[in-house]
C-alpha cells in the first residue's frame, strides 16, 4: 500500500503563493508518476500538474506560467509552487500517484483565495 500526506494548504491573497507538499510511503518502489488534481465546489476533480518519475510536466492551460510542479526522488516527495494565485484557484489540492495500473490519493489540502 502506499499512503499520500499532503501539507502546505491555507489562506491567500490574490496575487499571493503557496507551496503544496505530498510525501509518499509505504511500498514506493519502481517507476511512477505524480500529480496534483483539485475540486472546487460544485466542480468536477481536474489535472493541475503531473510530473513523471523522469521529471518531464504538464500544466493545466489555467495555471501555465503561474504554477510548478517539482519532486525529489530521494525523499519521495512532490511540490505544487503556486504563484500569482486567483480567486477561481480556490479547491481542495489531492495528491495523486500512479504505478503500473494503481492509482493512490491523498486526503486533501484546503486552497482558499480571497481577500
């Protein structure tokens, strides 16, 4: 099994960052890709940004330029930096990891933009 802890969510600002942490553990083993989805309320869960275990990305057109995402191998860990944050970017933040036909999620981070 493995198990998804993310950490980093809260309040901010428009224009304000925040940076997102999943850490992996448990049976880590071989090759795998991460990411990041969110759910806003009413909203069906969508890609943020995904990272595959060779480093390669993808953005949501939404947070091209605006967001990175970035993992540390030795530490299993996987980083969501989120700059120039919007009102529209307030969600829930799960952390997902795909192995071979397994899929695993977090349990969530509260991302609330507003003033």
């Amino acid at each position: 099994q493995v198990q998804l802890v993310e950490s980093g969510g809260g309040l901010v600002q428009p224009g304000g960052s925040l940076r997102l942490s999943c850490a992996a553990s448990g049976s880590i083993f071989g090759i795998y890709a991460m990411g990041w989805f969110r759910q806003a309320p009413g909203k069906q869960r969508e890609l943020v940004a995904g990272i595959t275990s060779g480093g390669g990305t993808n953005y949501a057109d939404s947070v091209k330029g605006r967001f990175t995402i970035s993992r540390d191998n030795a530490k299993n860990t996987v980083y969501l930096q989120m700059n120039s944050l919007k009102p529209e970017d307030t969600a829930v933040y799960y952390c997902n990891l795909v192995r071979s036909t397994s899929s695993y999620w977090g349990q969530g981070t509260q991302v609330t933009v507003s003033s």
